[in-house]
C-alpha cells in the first residue's frame, strides 16, 4: 500500500468508525437517547416540545447525508487504490519482459564468448588470422537473429 493511499485509507475507516459520530454520541449518551433509533426525535420532543421535532430530524437526516458521503468516499479512495496497485503491477510486468528478453538474447552471446575465453589447446577457430572477426561476426549474426524473433513476438 502506498503511503498516500495508506493514510487516506486509515483516516476513512477513523471517521467512518467513530471519529466523526463521536462528539453527537457523546451528546446523544448524555442525555441518556439513542441516536440511530428514531427515538431522538420522541425524546426530544418530550423533552423541549413538540416544536423542536423538525430540527432533531434535520440533525437525523445531516448525521445520515454525512454517513453517506464518507461512506461514498471511503469506495472511492478504495477503487482509486486498486487502481493504482493495478497500473504498478502492469508496469513492473513490462519491465520483468523487457529484463527477460535482454537475458535471453545476451545468454547466448555470453556463452560463446565464454566458451572462445577457454584457455584450451584444441579449438576451432583459435589461431587463424581472421577467427576472432568471424566469432565475433557469428555473434553479430546471432544477436540480430534473437533480435528479430523477439520482435515478431512482439515481446520487445
């Protein structure tokens, strides 16, 4: 997880776990009603009146919009957060292929290097005058060769 995306997520599951509802159930504890159950606006029309009934459903209906709209951004942050787990995992698989398709076109070319660096006494192409341009020239033949196959896999 991002640390920008760690963050925002922490902080929606804080306030959509308490940290914003805390302040009206401290409240709502205090005056010994419970918020969730529709029995705030029975309270408190005992309590104050019958003429305070509209603004204890007004607080209802603010309490459920905010719930809503954290629970809203709280999906977003979500969805934004795989998105963006996804495109890093696309990008490090392209650079996983271009990395395997280097190793297997200079594997080849490493191993003939390798296997002209032996200090052997019998080897092909070991004394002449031109052996080493015509190594090198197999090589080149080779390299040009994985090149071209890769491409037409389109795997570079």
């Amino acid at each position: 997880m991002t640390p920008l995306f760690g963050l925002a997520g922490t902080d929606c599951e804080r306030i959509g776990d308490g940290a914003l509802a805390q302040p009206v159930n401290t409240l709502s504890t205090a005056m010994g009603i419970e918020l969730r159950s529709g029995s705030l606006i029975a309270e408190g029309e005992q309590f104050y009146g019958h003429s305070v009934g509209p603004y204890f459903a007004d607080v209802l209906s603010t309490e459920e919009r905010f719930e809503n709209l954290v629970e809203n951004q709280r999906e977003t942050i979500e969805m934004l957060h795989h998105t963006n787990e996804s495109l890093l995992s696309s990008r490090i698989s392209n650079i996983m292929a271009v990395l395997t398709v280097f190793s297997a076109i200079v594997l080849p070319l490493n191993l003939i290097a390798s296997i002209w660096g032996m200090n052997q006494q019998i080897m092909p192409l070991r004394d002449g005058r031109y052996d080493f341009w015509i190594v090198v020239g197999i090589m080149a033949v080779l390299l040009f060769v994985l090149v071209l196959f890769f491409k037409k896999k389109r795997w570079l």
